[in-house]
C-alpha cells in the first residue's frame, strides 16, 4: 500500500513539473509593455475564441471546481446551481465595460474612477481589488496542496510552493501574453478533462442520470440562499477583480461584450457540470472534499485526471492574479511604468500570497467575503452616467466595507434575517447592505441637484 502511494505521489509530481515546464517553452517571450501588460503579439489583439477561452478558464479555478464539487455534494444540483450565478458577473462586466468604452471612452476602470471621483477614490479602489488579488494566490494553492497530502504535512506545504514558483516562471516570461496563451491550452485541457470525468461517473452502474439531475431541494434554506446572495453579488463583484476587467479593455469594445457574454453562459455551465461530481458523492454516501473522495472512490486513473484538472485550472488563474497585480502597480497606479518592475511585483505577491496558506485560511470565504465587501460598487458601476459627487462613491464603498465586517464577526442581528439555512446571513447582509449603498450613493447627489 505504501509503495502503491508513493507511486500515485510520484505521478503527480510529474503533472506539475512536466505542464509548468510545457507552459514555460510554449509561452511567448514579452519584452515590451505592450505584450507584457495588455497581450499583443506583433501588433495583434487576442480574438473573440481566445478572450472567451481566457475569460472562462481564469475563472473555473481550483478554487471554484473544488466550492462547485463541495456544494454539490452539500445540496444536490441546487449547490452547482448557486454556485454557477456568481457567472452572470461576465454579463454584467461585459455590458458596462462597454458602455464605458464607447460612450465615455474609458479606457481602463482606474481611468474612469480617476476621471469622476479622483485620485482618492482610485487609491481605496486599488486596496480593494489587491485584497482580491492577495486572496486569490492562497485560495488556489491551498486546493492543490490538499491532493499531494494532509493539510500541514510537509508534501502538502512542498507542493504549494513549488506549483506557486513554477506557475510564477512562465508568467514572468510573458505576463499578460503568457496568460491568455497558455489559458487556451487550459481551457481545452479543462473540457476534455471534465468530459472523461462525467464519463467515468455516468458509467457507474448505481449512478440513475435523472436521479443526479433532480438532486437537491430548491429551497431557500438548501441553496437558494447562496444562489440569490450570488446574483446580488454579481452587479459589484467582476469590478474588483482584474483578472476579469483588465481582460475587458484588451480587443475592441463589440469582441469584449460579445465574449464577455459568452463566458457567462459557456463558464456557468462549467461549474454546473463539475458540481455533478459532487452530487455523485452525495449519493454515494461519501464524506470530505468531495473532488478529492471521488477520485479515491474511483481509482488511480481518475484521480490523476481530477489531479491535472486542478492544477491547470489553478494555474490559469494565478498566472492571471500575477499579470493583473503587476499590471495595477505598474501601469494603472504607474509606480513603475517598466516591465522589470512588472516582474518584481510578479514576485512580490506570489511571496506575500502564499502566507495564509500556513494560517490555513477558508476557501470559501475567499469568494463570499470578499464579495460582500465590494457591495458598494454596486451603485458606482449600474450608475456610472448618472453626476454624483465624490462624496456619494465613499460612503458607498465605505457601506459595503462595514456590512462586510459585519458578515465576517457575524454581528448582523438575526431578526432581520427573513430566511433560515446556511448562507442566510451573507443573502440579508447584501441585501441590506446594497439598499443601503443605494441610498448613500444617491442622497448626495440628491441635495446638490436641489
């Protein structure tokens, strides 16, 4: 037994090491900051297929497949449902990106802040989406770290950090360009990956199709809560992350939307799909990370794939957090302005990154927390032509920030919750706390029209 583990242990070794270095020979050398930084080779932008090919991938990371798999397994199909509306933030991301770039001719979201509410605004916006960036290292590596050993072990921390150094070194070769490069190859990896995993589930003599399709109660208490906290989530959510925007500002204005709108669709059907693995664990009376409890149900063969699948999807989007951090110091908050401090900056947040992981921090919490913190981007976005002053963008996001607080020290009084069930608070949180944004947002702008 203890040879059969060291063997499947060699194995995934390989995985990491052989794709890390594939990516690396494959990825294109930037040296300009127009290839580093915005992704032209040779003059041209990324195409339609490329872009929605990144778009999706950067976001089905470790992080999400693993929550999908978990939810699935914790509520039936509804769990993947839920899950899945946090991707009508491509929609909406896609839909305002282009009314900022064709009719107010932004060029970057730190452009448009920059020009309606001033260098401060962008400044507490910068903080905002670094705390993103910073959680989005950790919350993917802690997942691979979980498939090399317990989390603690030595094989565990070993196997973060050298995913973390070799994922680093192709995107330092290329940054942006590298990203969206080796996301293409991701992505086909990941469906191909994904398809030879349902296969394997579906061939399982107990496994009923319409059984696994019904699963789940569609109930507030058993889903639903996540999944209306979810949409709420979406029209604030895509616009602190940019891995997502700054991919919005890359190809023109009607390739973006139009695949922007695409990655909704294709991405969300991702994770419902993958949340299936999940339900199969459900119903097969397994217990623990679900992703991890099938693939040992299965067998080796099956947990290689569930292995590689993770790693690519990991990689995906922690090349893309190192390329849209080096990106905010260097060129939005110009810093630097050269690539080489791009690259250090690379560096610098793969290194600060990978501290929580010996914190052992929440997965989860990395989405819902975060996502409520921004709720007060809500109306700065939705409402982006309307005039307001400076002071109606800081005491939104400042809203958010304090209703985030008091989702992560559970302070909210449980009266004003109107449902029950897991995910209640975070559903009435945002609520309360969106309405609230609105108001704060529009009541000065109110008074200086009177």
């Amino acid at each position: 037994m203890l040879e059969f583990l060291t063997q499947i242990a060699t194995l995934q070794w390989l995985l990491i090491i052989i794709s890390s270095v594939i990516f690396f020979m494959l990825a294109p050398h930037a040296k300009d900051v127009a290839s580093f930084f915005k992704a032209q080779h040779r003059g041209k932008q990324p195409s339609m297929v490329l872009l929605t090919g990144s778009l999706i991938i950067s976001w089905i990371f470790a992080k999400s497949i693993t929550n999908a798999a978990n939810l699935g397994l914790e509520f039936g199909l509804v769990g993947g449902v839920a899950y899945a509306g946090y991707y009508l933030s491509f929609a909406v991301a896609g839909v305002i990106i282009y009314q900022l770039r064709t009719q107010g001719g932004y060029t970057s979201i730190h452009h448009f802040l920059t020009d309606k509410y001033g260098r401060r605004a962008v400044g507490l916006f910068s903080i905002l989406i670094s705390f993103r960036l910073f959680n989005e290292v950790w919350s993917n590596t802690m997942v691979i770290g979980t498939y090399f050993g317990e989390i603690g072990s030595v094989a565990y921390y070993a196997a973060i950090v050298v995913f973390t150094l070799m994922t680093l070194a192709y995107t330092l070769k290329g940054g942006l360009s590298s990203s969206i490069f080796t996301d293409l190859i991701q992505m086909v990896l990941f469906s191909v990956l994904l398809i030879i995993i349902l296969a394997v589930i579906f061939a399982e003599p107990e496994v009923n199709a319409g059984t696994m399709i019904s699963s789940g109660t569609w109930s507030m208490e058993l889903g639903l809560n996540l999944f209306f906290a979810a949409i709420l989530q979406s029209f604030s959510y895509p616009f602190h992350d940019p891995v997502l925007t700054d991919r919005g500002f890359i190809t023109s204005p009607k390739v973006t939307r139009k695949s922007f709108l695409w990655a909704a669709v294709l991405g969300g059907i991702c994770i419902v799909l993958f949340s299936l693995v999940g339900v199969y664990a459900q119903q097969a009376g397994l217990e623990g990370q679900a992703a991890v409890a099938v693939a040992k149900k299965l067998g080796v063969v099956l947990l290689l794939i569930i292995n590689f699948i993770m790693i690519t999807s990991a990689a995906s989007t922690l090349d893309s957090t190192f390329s849209s951090f080096s990106k905010l110091l260097t060129l939005d908050l110009r810093w630097g302005k050269t690539v080489t401090f791009g690259r250090l900056m690379m560096v610098f947040i793969a290194v600060l990154g990978t501290i929580p992981v010996f914190l052992n921090a929440e997965i989860l919490s990395a989405t819902t927390i975060s996502g409520t913190m921004v709720i007060g981007l809500t109306p700065v976005f939705i409402l982006w032509k309307m005039k307001a002053p400076q002071i109606s963008y800081f005491l939104s996001v400042c809203c958010g920030l304090i209703f985030g607080t008091l989702l992560i020290f559970e302070y909210f009084p449980q009266n004003l919750l109107l449902t029950t069930g897991k995910y209640a608070s975070l559903l009435w949180i945002n609520v309360y706390g969106i309405l609230t944004s609105f108001l704060l947002y529009l009541i000065p702008a109110w008074i200086k029209k009177s």
